[in-house]
C-alpha cells in the first residue's frame, strides 16, 4: 500500500495546539471582571459540551482549541484577586476607578483602571501596568501626571475620581 493513502495523523485525538501564557503572579480583578471570568468560563465549558455533542467529531482540533481556552481562563480565575473599588476612598487614583483627565488642549477624558482580563481601550479600559495606569496610580484631583507614550510624553491634569457604575 503506498504510504500516500495512510493516515499520518490516526490515533491522535489532540491535536497540538500552543499554549496561551499564563502571566505570573496574581491575576487582580475587580467584582465585575471576576464575574465576566466566571461568564466566560461557562461560556466555553457550553462550547466544548456542543463540540463534544457532534455527531461528526473527525475534526477534533475545535475541542482542542475549546480545552486549551478553559485551561487558560481556569488558571487566570485561580489566580485571581478581587479588588472592591468599594475599598478605595476617592482621593487618589486606585484601582477599579475612573480617574477623568484634561489634556493641555481642554480635552476631557475618563479612564477605568481595570485587571489586565477586562482592559479594553476602545471603551477607556486600562490595564494597571500599563503606561498610563502607572501614571496615573496614586494621582490626587488637582495634580497633572505625566503619560510617557512612543509619540512623545503628554501631560495630563486630573479632574476628578470616581466610582465606575456597578
């Protein structure tokens, strides 16, 4: 038989798949990234039973791919650290807060210092290691901070603290 016709890969139910890294140390969070985590989690365990429901399962690279996303978002839960905004009086800028800043131009902005899982910049979402985040860490209403970016540093002044809306 030529080994043209021989099916290399039988046998192997799991394909390869690289793992997604798992940052080291704590995983900080704030009540509502802990519960889209926890959402989210669900949400993929639903999408494995479904893959695993099929009646045609040649293709197992879905559930591979399913398993390897459960395993990473287990991990980050694990590892998690819940931070109650709650905990913070309003004075400095702290995690789980907005903190709303006034570029040299006027231009308001307000920014969310969130876990590293519920960052997202397109809706003000920030990252506590990120450049801005640290900027702006510690940060009291009045003070301007200074934002170091690729393009050049941009000083920003702080307007005001809050409580993001629950």
């Amino acid at each position: 038989m030529s080994r043209a016709f021989v099916n290399e890969d039988a046998g192997n139910d799991r394909p390869d798949l690289p793992q997604l890294p798992v940052p080291a140390g704590p995983n900080l969070v704030t009540p509502h990234g802990l519960a889209d985590l926890q959402a989210r989690i669900a949400g993929r365990r639903a999408d494995l039973a479904t893959l695993k429901a099929r009646a045609d399962r040649l293709d197992k690279l879905p559930e591979a791919a399913a398993e390897r996303d459960l395993r990473w978002l287990e991990a980050r839960l694990k590892a998690a650290v819940v931070i109650d905004p709650a905990a913070h009086d309003l004075t400095e800028a702290a995690f789980g807060l907005r903190v709303t800043v006034a570029d040299a131009n006027g231009t308001e902005t307000t920014y969310e210092i969130t876990g590293e899982d519920e960052a997202d910049a397109t809706r003000q979402r920030i990252a506590p290691n990120s450049p801005l985040a640290r900027a702006l860490l510690g940060a009291q209403p009045g003070d301007v901070v200074t934002w170091t970016r690729p393009s050049g540093s941009l000083d920003l002044q702080v307007l005001r603290i809050t409580r993001a809306d629950p």
